[in-house]
C-alpha cells in the first residue's frame, strides 16, 4: 500500500506530476486519434463514437475525435505521474526529482510511439497479407466499408496501452532501482 498512499507532506510534490502527466496524455491522445482518424474514420464513426457517445456535443467530427483522444488517455497520463512521483518522493531528496519524473515520462512516451508504430506494422501485415476471414464478423456488427484499415488502427490503438502499460512498468522500475541504489538518498 505504500506506493498507492503517499506521506502526506510528501502529496503537494506528486499533484503537480499527476497533472504534467495528464496533459502530456491528452496532447499524444488528440494527435493520435488525429492520425488514427486519417487512416481509418470508420475506426471512429462505427465504434469510437458509439463508445464516447456521451461526450458528443454535434461538434465536427475531427473536434470530436480530438475530444476522443483527451478522454481516452489523459488518465493513464494521470497514473503515470502518480506511479513515478509516488516511487521518486519516497526520498526526502528533491535536488533530481523533476529530471527523474520528466524522464520516467520520456520511456513511457518512447514505449508508447514504438509500440503504436509496431502494432501498425503488425495491423497493416495481418490486415493486407493475410485471410481476411480471421477478421469475419467485424463487418456484421458494425457499418465498416473499409475493414483492413479498420484492422490497422485497431491494432494501432491497442498496441499503445500496451506499450504504455510496459513503459509504466520500466519507467518506475528504473527509478525504484536507482533509488535502491542509493543514488538518491532516503
């Protein structure tokens, strides 16, 4: 439990962290579905506004895939910046706090970009090159016209919260090692 409650004196150093890291979230998230929007609208049209349908305000569609992408990430931004700055401000040391913090979100967003990149490359390869068939079902519960795409930014969105999720895991991982090692002082 130590990690999920901090000391209380020690909570005004994580908030501001919480927020960086939703901020940082929710700019990747709007730029993502941006991209993800230009390879595959019917991703959004056919699935994603009818998942986020509670935050459709008759904006554009784009203003709408930009709101998508705030609501889809900014919380695990926020878990993030709660992770690091939880594990880093186990130390009353505050000298590298900021520059440990910032480049624990850094691998993060690293291992994010790269594995959104791999499971486009993976989406992309199974969609054009292989059996269509293995996807049979998709194009009967939702109105998609273009499949393959649909594939691609699929496998693009799911491969980012699982590089997110692996970058969360390096990221404090690092930074729980170096404070072991008594680098940063307790």
């Amino acid at each position: 439990m130590n990690l999920l409650y901090p000391k209380v004196r020690n909570l005004r150093k994580i908030i501001p962290f919480i927020l960086i890291g939703s901020v940082i979230a929710s700019i990747y998230g709007v730029i993502h579905d941006q991209i993800s929007y230009s390879i595959s609208p019917e991703y959004f049209t056919a699935f994603k506004f009818n998942q986020f349908s509670y935050a459709d305000f008759s904006l554009s569609d784009r203003l709408y895939v930009a709101t998508i992408g705030v609501l889809a990430t900014w919380w695990f931004g926020a878990i993030s910046g709660w992770f690091l700055g939880r594990i880093r401000f186990l130390s009353d040391d505050f000298e590298t706090a900021n520059k440990d913090i910032i480049n624990g979100f850094y691998i993060i967003f690293i291992a994010v970009i790269v594995f959104g990149i791999a499971g486009g490359i993976i989406g992309y390869v199974h969609a054009f090159y292989f059996p269509i068939e293995t996807f049979i079902g998709w194009e009967n519960e939702l109105p998609i016209n273009e499949l393959k795409k649909f594939i691609v930014v699929g496998y693009i969105h799911t491969s980012g919260y699982i590089g997110g999720l692996l970058g969360i895991i390096v990221s404090t991982y690092m930074l729980k090692r170096k404070m072991n090692s008594g680098i940063i002082s307790r």
